[in-house]
C-alpha cells in the first residue's frame, strides 16, 4: 500500500542537500585516505551510490583507481570491501577509461605470499573478465591458481576461470582440456569436481568446442552416477545446449529419459526444473513425441510433486507454438491420433485433483487448448475449462492461505483469457463470480473484483441487474479499517464504476460515500475517485476531489486535487448536451472552458522541478483547444442560420466552377476551412503528445490517440460536407471493425466515429450536392455526440508505473553555460556526446529502449567580419546517428563545420526507438554555444590584402587551397 501511495509528487525530495559529483568523490577520497579502517570501509561501500547519482566516464574512472589503490595497499579486509563494489558495480566497468593503470595496480597483488589476498585478486579478476576477456597475464594467474593447495585460492581460480570462460573464446578452448583433467583426475575430491563441471556451461564458443563438452559431460553422467553429480552434470549440459541451440532437442530427450528411468526423485526434479527451462526458452524445439512423452510420465507418476512439476512444464508449452504442433494433423495410424489426446486426458483428470496447484495447471492447459486450437472435436472443452474453473473459484476462494490465493490468481487470469477468446461464455463465468463473492474472504473478493473489472472492459457484461448484488455487497462491508477491507473498498467501487454503463444513479453515490465516511481513510478515497475518473464518472469524481481536499498536507498535493476537481465538474458540465439544441451546448461549452482554465492553473501550480506533470498539462491544454475548436465551429455553423446563402448560391457555384460558393459569405471568410485546418493541427499536436509519452501504458495511448482520431474525423466530415465533396475520401477514416476494443470508453467513441462517418457518407450518396443546412446540422450533432461520450483520464495521468529518462553529457563543455567555445574556422569540432539511460522501480514494464537517436544541428545566431562566398554546404550542420545502449551508457561523436565567422548555437536533441521500431521523442534537448574565430594566418593574409600588399613567396605556398 505504502508503495502504490508513492505518486508522481512524492518523489520530490524537498531539502536534500545535493552535492556535486567533484565535491562527492572528494568527500569519499578523504574518507579513503583516513587512518581509521571504519571510515575508509565506510567511505569505499558508498561508492556504488555514487556510480548509480554519476554514471558518466571521467568520474567512474577516477573512482575505479581510486579503489585500485585502496585494494594494493589496504589489509584483505578493505580488499572484499572494493571486490563487492566492483560486482555491485559491474554495468559502469566498461567506462573505466584507463583500464590498463587500474589491472595494473590490482594485478600486482596476485605476487602476494597471502592465498587470501590472492583469492581476493582472482575474484577481483573475475569480475572484471568483461573489459579485460583477453588478458594473458590474468589467463595465467587463473591456471595457475587451479593448481595451488590452497582450497580458498583455488575456488576463487574456478570462479575468475567460469566468468573468463563466459567472456573468452580463447581462455574457453585453452582451460577445457585443464578443466577436464583435474574432473577425471583421481587425486582431485568430488567436492571440486561439482565446482568444476559448471564451467563447461561457457564452452559454446564453437561448435567443436561445444560438441567436446558435451562429450566429456556424457562420459561423467555415465562414470559418475551418484546423485550429486549426476544433478550437476545434467544441469550444465542444460545450459550448455541452451547456449550453443543446436543440442536442445537431444537434451530434452535426454532429461525425458531420466525422468521416466531414474528411480531417484531429486534426479527427476532436476530434469522437470531443466525441462521448464527449455520450455520457456526453446518451445518451438518440442516434438509431438517430446510432449507425449511428459504426458505419459506425468499419468503414470504416483507423486503429486512430481505431477505438479511436469504439468507446469506442460502449461508452459500449452501457451505457445508447441500445442498447435502436438494436435496437428500428421500422417500416421489411427493409433496415433488417438494418443494425441493424452494432454486433454491429463489435463480433465487433472481438474478436479485434490492438490489445489496440480488442478489450477489442469484448467491452464485446457484453457490455453481452448484459446489457441479452433478444431471442432475440441469445442467440449470449453465447457471442462468452464466447469474446471468454477471449481477451483468455489474451492480457493474460501481460503485466505498464500497457496490458495496463488492459484486463485492463476484461475482469475484463465478466466479473463477464456473469456476475451470465447466471448459467448462470458455470462456463466460473470454469474459464478457474482455469486461466489458473498461468501469468499475479502483477500479472494479483491482478486476476484480484479477480474470482473477486467472482464467488463472487455465486453458489456454487467447488466445493471447485477448492480443490486454488488451494492448489496458494498454496503455489508464492515467498518474495519484494515488494509483488505480498504482495498476492497477500492475494488467494488470500480467495479460498479465500470458496470453501470450510464451516470450514476444518486442512490449508488450516496451508499459509496456513507462506506467512505465510515470506514476509509483519505487514500482509499482518492483511488476511488481516481477510478471514477478513469470510467467517466465525473460527478462522483468532483465530490470526492471536494472533500479531499482540506485533508493533504502539502500546497502541491492541494492544488493537484483543485485541479482534478476543476476537470471532473468540466467534464460534467458536457454530460447535459442534447442534439439539436447548439445554444445549450454553447453555453456549456463555456462553462467547461471556465472550469479547464481554473483547473489548468491549479495544475501548473502543482507542478514541481522534479516532477514537471508535462503529460497532464499537455493533455489539459490539448482538450482546452479542443472544446474551443467545438465551441467555434457550431458558431460558424449556426452563424448559417441568421445569414445564409442567397437563393442563386448554387447556380453562381456551378457557373463560377468553386463549389464553397454555396456556403455563401461563410466560404468568403474561409471560416470553415480555417476551423479544418485548426482540426487537423490538433491532431497533430495529439501526434505529438503521443510520441513524448513513452513510458505511458497501452491504454493511455489509446485514449490519446482516440482523441487525435476525433479531430481528424471533423476535419473530414469539414471537407466532405463542404469544402471538396469531390476529393474527400472515407477509405482512410473508416473503422476497422475486427480490431479489438479494450475498454467501454473505445467501445462508445468508436460507435460515435461509425454513426459519423455513415451519416456523411449517406448525405454526400443521397443528396449531392449537400444543402447548407444538412451539411452543418451533421457538424453540429457530430460535435455533440463526441462531446457526450465521458471523457476518460487514464492511469497516466496519475500514475506513472514506468519511468525512464536519458541524461546526456557533452564534451567539450564550457565551464559557465552561457560562455562559448572558441573554435578557429578552418577546423572541425569534434563534439562528443555520452549519455545514460535512467529507470525507475519496473524498468521496461511497456517498452524497452532498443536504441537512441541523436540528433545535432546547428543555428548562426550572430555573424561577425565580412560576407564571403561560402560553399552552401558549410554553412549548416545538420547530423543524426543511432546507437545502442550497452548497460545503459552510450556515446558517439560527430565533426562539426564552422566555417562563417560568429556564434553559432549547437543543439543537441535525442529520442529513443524502442524494440518495435516507433520513435519516441522523449527528448533531453542540450545547447551550447560555440564562437568560430579566423585562423591567425588566414587574419594575416587578410590584413595585407587591405594594406595593399602582396603576401610574399612562402606565404603564398602555405595557403590550405596550394597543399591540395
């Protein structure tokens, strides 16, 4: 709870003192340099929050070596203290400039007498295998070190000799004959030989390199059949198929075989854990054979562990590609396609087990079947998949254990799925909730409210019948004041918010706001109004605002809440529009407008440095612009009526050949092709709006882009109906029916963009040309039937789930921004930009950055000295490179012309591309300024041009045109 109540404002962190990086490293090396081992111990384990506030180049390169020399002559203790910042540590190794100084100063004492501190070396040399794979010296040390007699050494070897293995093709193919050795060797203990066999996991350099390990890990499963080793073998030869691809279908033959013939139960284990992992990562691998083979162990197992781990493997493999490879028509007998049911066997034996996690995989799978497999013989299961899940509802939901909660998770989730694939079953599957929520424990309850919310927003499901249970049920929670009873409360009320399809009726408000009154506290209230205002309920919303109003402690937090007041009574004023009746609409138009632009000042007021709330400004402005370009085109619509056209109107638009003669003086003032144009730059800045929000969730982009969509839909129906019936075409605009609608808010817009698009369609068929006044009661109703579908404020708005930001550092830089760099004329600039990629709490929760584009261009803003004759291409600096962050940092460089004398100001701008190829323009935006100065020689020569005299001989040959 404490978490979820972290919002975009609490994140601000008023008062801290910051400290710059120079200043910080210098308070940490004075802690280095102290004479007290606790100061320098504490001074070293603060360098990784250092790293994480700093992450650029020059100062991770001089803390590096500071530590380098902390670890040469400090005890062994500080020595552990600097390797577990280094592992902590390890993205920002790759920005260690001088990588050479700082091996140097650890790699001296691997020469100590101390096995210790030589152990602490070779782990220190490990976990930095990543910038130095191909160091000789360190190859040596760590071959060396394997033989020594020390046990402590010699496991600190196998572990820099592991991650060597994982970075160096070349250390990989030179220790897997050493390493081989010492596991058959007989004088090595078994002990070692466990530790030892996992390095072969990295041998897949190369294929023959692979194919040698894999034989070599052959032979120990059969030379060594204890239970330990067979454990660890099998496990590295998972990996390594895993690793090198073309082993994994042998392995997962092999794993099937020692979990049908092995008699242990940790060997069995073993191979269910390694067959999941296979599972997960190569699916596309498993045969018809592979699977039936699962399916045979599993019917025949007497254990329910080992049930419970195989048909997790088998739920794994039901929700990809390898189900529709198992039912499959192949050739073959009729004995075949019979045992191509023992899945559906398994799984409807399976259902109804007493082990509540064998029976929730049972419903997966046959829930996963259902989904992905259209086949007439399999439609029966929808109805086992039904009943399966009914069961375990009734079952889980009655207990509040972990367990219970864990599958009843996994049984909501199949319900939701069947439910979006198999609409027709929706009915039965809401009813069985409906009536398993009175008597379930309030744990299950809020679970169970998750899902009929997500169900609801699939498909119209809950009919206002059902709110009577729901209301009933709200008004029997008790006056606890418990966190579940407070998250239930959450949970109801949405979904109430999402069933009743209308407002809210004023008994419903009043039932909600007695149980706030009675057992809530100030944030359950505000995530309810929060929810109201994402489904639309906007006067629900602005009576919660109200009255939470004069309880936040902070100005910010105040007006924040003022502001979305301000915009749920805005959004009410709209819910009054009638068809027909434009001075009505006009006036509340108005009335929103007045209530927007309150609230957008309360809104800019809450913003903060730190957290900006661009998002909610944009989108605020955005619809303040919008509702004004409404508000303007019923005006000139209804401006029709007290002048409109003359009666020869259409007689002058055909001899004159220009159809807006029809409209009259309107077409004269260009009135509605302004309003056109104003249209389609709305959508265009929602276009914008869109392409900034990157870290927004899939159904707040949706909302945005709905709203784009709206305004291109006037600005159609603007120049179909009036401007260029000719030209305008709907193949563009029209809907796709097919796609998928995720929320009641879509679902009403897109009706209202259908019944738009139709009514254009037909008066432009029916009576071409459009009369006047057909043409602007379409507008108008148009405007309106938009305007009264609730406006819904997604969870962007509050919440931001993922957070990502780019920081760049330019190179050179000048000491004061303001100060320019001083660049001669007949030079290039070499501007280097480095740049980190910041996340918050859930990195790549929507999308992850696949890479980054900078963009670099250049503006002379004041020329000084004389006009020359420049070649055009000199004159501007325009560049753009894409790179590839590696553990978030990245860095390019670009070369730079200033040729014309003057300031001239650098601009550099990035935005990320994510892993589906869309360009987001999330920005920073960097500038500097640079001064192009003449050369000295190039003055000179000048000067005596305009003294009249001739530069001499030698002068003459050293010009930049003579040495080309």
């Amino acid at each position: 709870m404490a978490a979820s109540a972290k919002s975009f404002l609490a994140d601000a962190g008023y008062g801290e003192q910051e400290l710059d990086a120079n200043s910080a490293l210098m308070e940490l090396d004075k802690g280095l340099r102290s004479g007290k081992l606790g100061e320098q111990c504490e001074a070293v384990v603060r360098f990784p929050r250092l790293f994480q506030k700093y992450p650029f180049p020059i100062l991770i390169n001089s803390a590096f070596l500071k530590l380098a020399d902390v670890f040469r002559v400090g005890n062994n203790f500080l020595r552990l203290c600097v390797l577990k910042v280094t592992q902590q540590s390890e993205k920002h190794l790759e920005k260690i400039l001088n990588v050479d100084e700082f091996v140097k100063r650890v790699f001296s004492v691997i020469h100590s007498n101390d096995p210790v501190a030589r152990a602490i070396t070779l782990r220190m040399l490990g976990s930095m295998a990543s910038i130095i794979p191909e160091r000789k010296n360190a190859h040596h040390s760590i071959r060396q070190s394997l033989d020594s007699h020390d046990n402590v050494e010699v496991e600190a070897a196998i572990f820099a000799a592991a991650n060597f293995s994982a970075q160096s093709k070349d250390f990989a193919a030179g220790i897997c004959n050493k390493i081989s050795e010492m596991i058959q060797g007989l004088a090595t203990p078994v002990d070692l030989k466990l530790k030892l066999i996992p390095i072969l996991q990295h041998m897949h350099h190369d294929a023959s390199l692979a194919s040698s390990s894999r034989q070599l890990l052959q032979q120990l499963v059969t030379s060594y059949p204890s239970t330990k080793m067979v454990i660890v073998t099998l496990h590295t030869f998972t990996l390594l198929a895993a690793s090198s691809l073309v082993d994994i279908p042998k392995q997962i033959q092999l794993l099937l075989q020692y979990l049908k013939n092995d008699p242990r139960k940790a060997v069995k284990r073993l191979a269910i854990q390694d067959l999941k992992l296979l599972a997960n990562k190569t699916p596309h691998t498993w045969s018809r054979e592979n699977i039936q083979a699962l399916c045979e162990s599993a019917l025949h197992t007497p254990y329910d562990s080992l049930k419970l781990g195989m048909l997790s493997v088998l739920s794994t493999l039901s929700g990809t590609i390898a189900i529709k490879q198992y039912f499959s028509s192949a050739p073959g007998t009729a004995a075949t396609t019979a045992r191509s049911f023992d899945l559906v066997r398994l799984a409807q034996e399976c259902c109804y087990h007493n082990n509540r996690g064998i029976a929730a995989h049972g419903v997966r799978i046959l829930t996963n079947i259902s989904a992905s497999c259209q086949e007439k013989d399999l439609l029966p299961l929808e109805q086992d998949a039904v009943f399966g899940l009914e069961a375990l509802l009734v079952l889980c939901s009655q207990d509040d254990s972990p367990g219970a909660q864990a599958t009843l998770k996994i049984t909501l989730t199949c319900m939701v799925k069947l439910v979006k694939c198999r609409p027709h079953l929706s009915q039965s599957v809401v009813e069985s909730l409906l009536t398993q929520l009175h008597s379930a424990q309030d744990a299950a309850r809020i679970l169970m409210c998750h899902c009929l919310a997500a169900i609801a927003m699939q498909l119209p499901v809950l009919a206002d019948g059902m709110l009577g249970d729901l209301m009933d049920l709200y008004k029997l929670i008790g006056r606890s004041a418990t966190d579940k009873k407070q998250e239930l409360l959450v949970s109801l009320a949405t979904v109430i918010f999402v069933s009743s399809q209308k407002a809210l009726s004023s008994e419903i408000k009043t039932v909600i706001k007695q149980q706030l009154e009675n057992a809530s506290n100030g944030w359950t209230a505000y995530r309810i109004a929060r929810q109201a205002s994402r489904m639309g309920n906007h006067d629900m919303a602005r009576e919660l605002y109200q009255s939470l109003l004069t309880q936040v402690a902070s100005e910010h937090f105040y007006f924040w809440l003022n502001s979305l007041k301000e915009f749920s009574h805005a959004e009410q004023c709209l819910t009054g529009l009638q068809e027909d009746n434009y001075s009505s609409a006009l006036s509340c138009i108005a009335e929103a407008l007045k209530s927007y632009h309150k609230g957008i000042a309360s809104l800019t007021a809450a913003s903060t440095p730190l957290n900006p709330l661009s998002f909610q400004c944009g989108f605020v402005k955005l619809r303040i612009d919008l509702l004004q370009a409404f508000s303007q085109l019923i005006c000139t619509c209804n401006s029709l009526k007290t002048s409109p056209p003359p009666a020869i109107a259409t007689t002058i638009a055909m001899t004159s050949g220009n159809d807006l003669q029809r409209c009259g003086r309107i077409s004269n003032q260009a009135c509605m092709k302004h309003s056109m144009e104003e249209f389609r730059n709305l959508a265009t800045r929602y276009g914008d709006l869109y392409q900034s929000s990157f870290d927004a969730d899939s159904a707040t982009l949706r909302n945005v882009e709905l709203q784009q969509q709206s305004c291109l839909l006037i600005s159609h129906a603007i120049e179909a109906l009036i401007l260029d019936p000719e030209s305008a075409s709907f193949q563009e605009y029209s809907s796709n029916g097919t796609a998928h609608v995720e929320s009641e808010y879509e679902r009403r817009m897109m009706s209202v963009f259908n019944h738009v698009l139709e009514e254009v369609e037909s008066l432009n068929r029916k009576y071409a040309p459009v009369s006047y006044l057909a043409s602007n009661t379409c507008l108008s109703n148009a405007v309106i039937a938009l305007l009264k579908v609730p406006l819904s404020f997604q969870r962007y708005f509050f919440q931001k789930l993922q957070s990502t930001s780019i920081k760049l550092a330019l190179s050179p830089s000048p000491r004061n921004p303001a100060e320019p760099i001083a660049v001669q004329n007949n030079q290039q600039l070499a501007l280097k930009v480095e740049g980190v990629v910041q996340h918050g709490s859930k990195p790549g929760l929507f999308r992850k950055i696949q890479s980054v584009c900078l963009n670099v261009s250049s503006v002379l803003q004041s020329k000084s000295g004389q006009d020359y004759k420049i070649p055009i291409d000199n004159m501007t600096n325009e560049m753009e490179q894409r790179v590839e962050p590696h553990n978030d940092y990245f860095s390019t460089q670009f070369l730079l012309n200033f040729v014309i004398l003057g300031t001239h100001n650098i601009t550099v701008e990035s935005s990320v591309i994510d892993s589906n190829g869309i360009v987001w323009k999330t920005g920073p935006k960097t500038t500097i300024f640079v001064k192009s100065l003449e050369d000295p020689y190039s003055q000179q020569v000048r000067l005596q041009q305009q003294q009249g005299q001739p530069p001499s001989q030698q002068q003459q040959q050293r010009t930049a045109y003579s040495r080309f």
